[in-house]
C-alpha cells in the first residue's frame, strides 16, 4: 500500500474542521460551518459534538470559538438549492463553499461523514464520527448548529404557528401536525416526502414514516452552482 504522501496531523497543519446542520428537517435551510485553529492543542475548553451540549452551552462556546479561530466561514444552503439540487448535493455544496472561504488559513481540510465535496482545493478526508473526535469539526459543529436556531427561530416570528423555535424544523408530531391543519410555508422543503405529502393532502396522523430519497446520500454527477 502506497503511504499518503500528505498525512493530516492537526499537531503540525492547519486543518480546517467542517461540519453542518440541518440536514434532516423538513424546513429551513443546511448551515455548514468552517474552523481553522493553530497546529496544537486548541485553546478552548469544553468542546464537543453539538448534539451532546445544551443550548445555551452551544452559544456560550460560539463567541469564543469565533475569537481564538484562525479563520472561520458559514454558509446557509437556504431551501429552494436544497429542493434544486437535493439534500446530499446541497451540503456537499455548503461544505465546499465553507472550506473555500477559510482557505487562505488552512493547509488541509476535514469533513464530517463519510463524503467529500467535488473539487477542492486543498487536501481533505472525511471522517464518520468526526464530531465526536476532531476538535475542529466539534467547533464547525457548534457555529452550525448555533446559526441554524437562531435563524429557525427567526423563521417562527414570521410563521409561528409552525412551532419552529422549539423543533428547528425537525418532524416532530408538534411540527407534522401544524402540516397538517396549515399546509407547508415557503421554508418548507418540496423535495422532502412529508411536505409533498402535506401539500397533497394526504399527511394523516397514521401515515407510516417513509425514508426520503432526497436523504438517502447516493452520489451521482452533478454541476455545483455557487450561490450568489
């Protein structure tokens, strides 16, 4: 076996974290995020996957984590990319935009899961779990998931009968129902199967739940369109 000719070690490179959130609602926009610490020990306490920290714990981090970064970007895909182009292609998308705005500071990228974004510029590998383990993407994940609430929670003083600052746009039964007795609003995800069905009229309260394609991460050619 070959050896790697460039082997990422965030000791010695400046490695850009990625991450995103949102790519399972049924409404509002993916939000990928970008951080490049200095080579070494990062020098912010209290890191973790994003899901495993409160609220408020996640905004407490978020300044820090933007003020001791060598460089950081975040990129919303809002919904009509992501009904355009489909889920999977709308983060690979967003993950690409953020590593390109953090490249001027970075020598290598590292992506959470298990895909790599077409096209990149620099070295880059994807890590199942990376959340979880690279310091970097834990602080992408967090800037992410921080910028998607507060903007779900903006999108509830326009439409707040959905209930979107409390699901974020998850498919709670709280959320299904509002579906079902309002119809989707312009946030809501066409390509997703639960809001075609809502428009259709035919989302029950005992309606089976169906994966979507559109969450089902095939990789198939596609032109990347950057959005303005």
């Amino acid at each position: 076996m070959t050896p790697d000719p460039f082997a990422i070690d965030s000791k010695i490179h400046r490695v850009a974290g990625v991450d995103e959130a949102g790519r399972g609602p049924l409404a509002g926009p993916v939000v990928v995020a970008a951080v490049v610490f200095a080579p070494g020990r990062t020098p912010i306490n209290g890191l973790a996957d994003s899901k495993q920290l409160q609220a408020d714990r996640r905004e407490e981090l978020y300044p820090r984590i933007v003020e001791r970064a060598l460089a950081f970007h975040i990129v919303s895909v809002q919904v009509e990319d992501i009904d355009r182009l489909n889920i999977f292609h709308a983060t690979m998308l967003g993950m690409k935009l953020a590593i390109e705005g953090v490249r001027h500071a970075c020598e290598a990228a590292r992506v959470d899961g298990n895909a790599l974004p077409r096209g990149l510029t620099c070295h880059a590998e994807a890590i199942v779990g990376g959340d979880a383990s690279d310091r970097a993407i834990m602080a992408a994940s967090i800037l992410a998931k921080v910028t998607r609430d507060r903007y779900m929670v903006e999108l509830h003083q326009q439409w707040p009968q959905y209930g979107f600052n409390v699901h974020k746009g998850y498919s709670t039964p709280q959320h299904l129902a509002a579906l079902r007795e309002h119809g989707p609003c312009p946030q809501h995800r066409r390509s997703f199967t639960r809001v075609r069905d809502a428009l259709q009229g035919s989302l029950l309260p005992d309606a089976p739940t169906r994966v979507d394609e559109t969450e089902v991460a095939t990789v198939v050619e596609s032109d990347e369109t950057v959005i303005a």
